[in-house]
DNA sequence: GCATTTTGTTATGAGTACTAATTATCACAG
DNA sequence: CTGTGATAATTAGTACTCATAACAAAATGC
C-alpha cells in the first residue's frame, strides 16, 4: 500500500507534488495509512488485525450485542463481519450465545481467554494512541477530533 | 468499504463503541473514507480515479518525469503505476516519451487532451478541496496539516 | 395465515496492492 | 571492451479488502 520511501535518503529531489502537498485530502491519507501501519505492528504480537480489535472493543464494552449492530456502528458490511467472527470464536475469543426473543440472532461476548487478550491488546492500544497523541502536539485534541468527525460527515 | 450509515436514522442507539470514538486513528480513519467517496464522486464525470488525479497532477508539476519518481513521491509501487500509465496513456492523456540519456526509461508528459482533461478536473478538485477545508471550521488549515504530517511521519 | 422484513449466511466478483521474476539498459571496475 | 552488478519498466501470480446478490430461517405486521 505504502512504499519504503527513503531508500536512498534522496527523497523529494526537485520533484513538485503539484498542489497535492497542501491538499487536506492527501495528508489525511497519508496520516491514515501511517496510524493504521503502527497499530498493526503493535497488534502483531497478539495476531489481532485492526478491525479485530475494534470489534472485540465493542463486544466488550455492550456484551450481548447482535452482528449487525456492530457492522453498523463500525461501518463493516454483514457479510464480512461474518467471517471476523467465525475468526475469533474459533481462536475461542467470542462467544456466539442465544438472543432471549430471537432465535434468529446471536447474543456476542467475550470469553474469559477473549477478556484476557483484549486486556493486554488494549495495553498496546493505549501506548500506540499515545505515540498518535503525541504527534498532535500543540494542536488541541477535541478540537482536531471535531474538525475530522465534521469531515467524516461531508 | 463504508455503509450508508442512517438508513433508519436510529443511529447509535445506545451501542457503545468502547472508547473507540474518541481515537484519533478511528475518526483519522471516517475521514479519509469519505474525503475519499467525495473525490471520488468529483472526478466521476472525468472518468478518473482518485490515483489517476494525482498522477496526472504530479507530471502537470514536473514534466519529463520518470515513473519511478512518480512512484516514489505519489507512494505507488512501480508494479501498479505500469497500469495507471497504460490506462491513460490509451486514453490519450498521457505521452510516454524518451528519456535523453537513458533507453530504459520513460518521460512522461501530458498530451493537450491530458492538460484539457485535467484543467476541468482540477476545477473539480478545487470545489471539493473547498467543500473540505470549510469541515474544518475555525481549526487553522496550517496547523492542521502541520499535525497530520507529523503523524504521517510516525 | 400470508406477505414482508430482518438476521445471519454463502458464493462470487471487483478493486487494489504486494512479491517475485524477467528484460533491457546503464554504470563502472578491471 | 568486457563482465558484473544495479536500475527502469514490465509481467505474472497472489492475497486481501470490500461489495453485491441470493438464500434460509425466523420474526413482524396486517
């Protein structure tokens, strides 16, 4: 997705981006896939993608939540949280019980080996938000977190 | 890659999402999904994706360049931009001629189809840059980017 | 009771990006 | 000038993400 960029060291030679550099839209991406890239390495060591760890998040923070509740407020389609579930319940992370009123839907939680690893997940989570927090510097956080949630809703 | 999000307008509901709404990768995340949709959506009527803008751009900038250049500073691996160049160039945008000094490269440059294209994609661009930058608010543009590259740059 | 909707599932395809290997050319040491 | 290694572009094969469509089972509503 992202190239190594700096080889040789000679980067930016005379090279003009032709207006991009100062396009929100490009940095933003930029920012994006670096964000995403350290997240996952930090991850790594507990075989958790990105998208993993949100759900697992969710889960725990309202256990007995259904599938598509949590492809809703995390923008994955049904489908493919299907097979992010069927990941984690195999490694016996999430539990897939009984909805009281629907035979239909399942009632996800975590399992104590799922709150085990999400607890010390969530250890990495913190020091790689805190490294992002960082590179904010002066700028102030609710306001920067304003401004992108105004953008994300263009 | 996102979901429609409102359909029934019962957002949110009481779901939490565990403290992940408050992450700057999260919300870094929203953002460049749809500052992304939006371009997208721009540039449709020019039959261009968000990629082929900026490679467009970057030879408009600096003709003469070589593919690899284009890679190394747009961050696309040299594999993928052989296809980028293929497509426009039988579209007739662009014109991959001789190097002076080197028979294995390429000098890019636009053809005057390519620069007319371009002019009224750019037109297309500015709005939606425009439609970006207003999101912002009171936040300083400069400030702002000033943040994101620094996290680029983790 | 019957049509419609909803939940989860399966199958499948589009799009994108990565790696490895190939060809042609270049730079340079001997 | 010759051979070795590096470089530009390409090709092929693979993997991953994301999206759509169709489906079965169960729920809901008239």
């Amino acid at each position: 997705m992202i190239e190594a960029s700096g080889r040789k060291e000679v980067i930016d030679e005379q090279v003009s981006l032709g207006g991009l550099e100062s396009t929100v839209g490009f940095i933003l991406r930029l920012a994006q896939v670096a964000v995403f890239k350290d997240l996952l390495a930090a991850l790594k060591p507990f075989d958790l993608r990105v998208t993993d760890l949100s759900v697992l998040l969710v889960i725990e923070a309202t256990p007995g939540l259904q599938q598509r509740a949590i492809g809703e407020v995390l923008r994955i389609q049904r489908p493919n949280l299907v097979t992010i579930i069927d990941q984690l319940e195999t490694r016996g992370l999430v539990r897939r019980g009984p909805v009281p009123g629907d035979r239909r839907a399942y009632a996800l939680s975590l399992t104590p080996a799922g709150e085990a690893l999400l607890k010390k997940a969530k250890a990495a989570h913190a020091r790689h938000d805190r490294k992002v927090l960082d590179a904010l510097g002066d700028l102030d956080k609710d306001r920067m977190l304003a401004a992108l949630e105004r953008i994300a809703a263009l």
